[in-house]
C-alpha cells in the first residue's frame, strides 16, 4: 500500500488517521495549524502544524517528538486536506482510491 510507505507510517497508523476523519476530530485553526480531537476512550488532544512553505509537518504526540516521523495526526489532517482541496497532498488518482470509511 503507497500509503504505509509514507513517512515511514504504519497499517495501523493510516487506520487510526481514517477514524480520525470518520469522527470528524479534525478542526482547522488557521491555514498552517489544526486542532486534533481526542479519539474515543482518549482524553488528549493534538495540535498539527504545517510550515509556511508546506514542505514540513509537526505534532505535539509523543511519537512525532521522539521519532521526527509523520504519525497518524499528520497523515489525518493530510487526508483532510487532500480531501477538501483539488490537487491536496495526494495526487488526485491515489486520493480516490483510498476508502476513509472502511
């Protein structure tokens, strides 16, 4: 799967990133910053932040401080992203064959 390959990311990774989205817990707060809910049986909360030239992204998670690898906060508000503009992070052949609602 080209997804997995991401950034390193894992299965499980790209699974949590999809209820993410299913759950609607990705709120933008600015053009380069957004606001990641907690998923259920979770009580914390993220924030993702994407540099001015959009070439490089971080998350307040353990997993991204400790490994500087994208995780499943980034890879979600990427999905969001790909999903609302045209030409998004995944090009437009790779975003309408992945299926965020599985």
């Amino acid at each position: 799967c080209y997804y997995s390959k991401v950034d390193g990311l894992q299965g499980s990774q790209l699974t949590k990133a999809k209820r993410f989205i299913k759950l609607n817990l990705v709120k933008p707060l600015t053009n380069n910053t957004w606001f990641m809910g907690a998923l259920p049986g979770n009580s914390t909360n993220y924030i993702v932040i994407r540099n001015k030239e959009g070439s490089a992204w971080s998350c307040q998670c353990q997993f991204n401080k400790k490994t500087g690898h994208s995780c499943s906060h980034i890879l979600a508000v990427q999905l969001h992203i790909s999903n609302e503009f045209e030409g998004g992070w995944f090009p437009l052949e790779q975003r309408n064959s992945i299926n965020l609602y599985r």
